[in-house]
C-alpha cells in the first residue's frame, strides 16, 4: 500500500506538466516523456516500465508547424516497452489494455521518396500523418504496431504481432500484418 502511494506521488511530481493528469497515475520512473505539455492521461492510469510517450514540436532543430496532442482516457493500462509517437492526434479512449511492446504512431521519417533515401532516416523531415484514434475498451495485443491514420472502434481486439494499416470496425477481432478483421462479434 505505502509502495503504491509512493509512485503515485512520485508520479504526480515528475509529471506535473502533463497538460492535465487524473488521479492514480502509475508510471515507471524509468520512462521517457517528451512534449508532456501536450499530453492529457485520465484517471487510474498504468503502464509498465520502459513507456514512452513522444509528442514532437521540434524535430532535428527545426520547428514543426503542428499542435501535437496526446489524450488517454481513464482506466488505461499499457503493459513494458510501449510506445506513443505524435505530431499530429492520437487518442486513446476509456478502458483501453495494450501489451507489451505495442507502437502506435501518426509521423514518419521522411515521405520515402528517390531524393531522401540517399539520406539516413533519423536525418529526414519528420512528416506528420493523419491522427490516431483508438475506441473504448479495446484490447492491442503484444508487439502490435499502429500506423497513421488509423480508426480502432469501440471494443475490437487486436491480435499480437498485428502491423494496422487502415481503419478497424468496431467489437471485432483483427489480426495480421497487415490486420485483417477475422471475426465479428455480434449479439445474442
């Protein structure tokens, strides 16, 4: 119980420039938290050590014209090594469980074209996607990847080792790289 009240205020401290933080927050004290301005967690959030939450106002000392933004909702529980890169949107909603190892991001190194491929990646232009939503109570599975763009509706599971690519309907289950719907669940 002590060990518990201890993280929370130590979480509460190292983080207090979080655009806004709800109650119970659990962070491992060895995360990485850039642009925490632009990060708004809600109550009872967890996640396992190694967490990184990115947002990016800058990127190899050029200014990005953008408004990043990162919102999760409450009752969130990220598992180790999971990671949240934004230059644009990502949401995360309400009741949301990801595994470990899970990425999710809106930007790319550089737009892959002819010119910038002689160029080594970490050195392109961050190009910034389409946001990232992810619905309630939806379960990402191990090692799982989330590209730009992508809807996630409410409910749907996503099966470890998935890469997402495009929208995933609602209270399904999807899988592959990349995920494809494999089933629908649907009322009694």
């Amino acid at each position: 119980m002590l060990r518990t009240v201890i993280k929370n205020i130590y979480g509460l401290l190292k983080y207090k420039n979080f655009k806004s933080v709800g109650n119970n927050l659990c962070i491992s004290v060895n995360s990485e938290i850039i642009g925490e301005k632009n990060i708004s967690i809600g109550d009872n959030f967890s996640a396992g050590k190694n967490l990184k939450l990115q947002t990016w106002n800058r990127y190899n000392g050029q200014k990005l014209n953008n408004r990043p933004s990162i919102v999760i909702g409450n009752n969130v529980s990220l598992m180790s090594n999971c990671q949240i890169s934004c230059a644009n949107e990502i949401i995360v909603n309400d009741g949301v469980l990801m595994g470990d190892n899970v990425f999710i991001t809106d930007n790319f190194h550089g737009s892959n074209s002819w010119e910038e491929l002689d160029i080594p990646p970490i050195e392109r232009p961050l190009e910034i996607g389409e946001g990232v939503y992810i619905g309630k109570n939806v379960w990402v599975g191990r090692n799982v990847c989330i590209m730009p763009g992508v809807k996630i509706g409410n409910g749907t599971v996503i099966g470890a080792n998935s890469v997402v690519t495009h929208d995933i309907p609602e209270k399904c289950i999807a899988v592959g790289a990349p995920a494809k719907v494999i089933r629908e669940v649907r009322e009694k």
